[in-house]
C-alpha cells in the first residue's frame, strides 16, 4: 500500500514517537480516523511512546504482540503490556 500524501515524512519524524511535532493528530482527526493499529521494530522505544501520545490523544490503540519487535527479546513484552487506559494489546 502506498504511503498516503498528508502522511509526515519520515525525514520530519523524531526519534521516539509519530506524534511529536508531525501534525499526524491533526491528518488523522480530518479523515475521522479514531482507531489506531500501531507495529514497529522498536517496541520500547517509539511503538511504546506512540501509542501513549495516541491514547492520551483519545484514539483507540491496538498494538498486535506479533506485529512488534524490540531491540532486546524481552523488552517487547513489558512495553505492550503496560496499561494505557483505552488501548488494547492484542496476542
């Protein structure tokens, strides 16, 4: 699937999360998008950090466990089973 025209340019990403100063809040809530499914290689750094900012932001979050990798094996599993109050890991 292409990558859509609004979305921010991975060059304008930082580091550890999607949301920080990309405008990917304001592309989202305009296309009425409500639910996010988030994957990544860094799941205790930037997978984690962005599905906080999301729920905080009030979207619905799934983090799929077979869809995310850490750069330590057993770091992906306290990241995505940590509470966030609306998301939902999913196995």
């Amino acid at each position: 699937m292409p990558v859509p025209p609004w979305w921010p340019a991975p060059s304008t990403w930082p580091r550890r999360c999607a949301f920080h100063d990309t405008g990917l809040e304001e592309a989202l809530r305009s296309r009425g998008i409500d639910t996010l499914i988030i994957t990544g290689i860094a799941t205790n750094f930037g997978v984690e950090q962005t599905a906080r900012f999301a729920d905080e932001f009030g979207f619905q979050v799934i983090v799929p466990e077979d869809a995310v990798k850490a750069s330590v094996k057993a770091s992906s599993a306290p990241a995505i089973s940590a509470p966030l109050c609306r998301s939902a890991p999913v196995g």
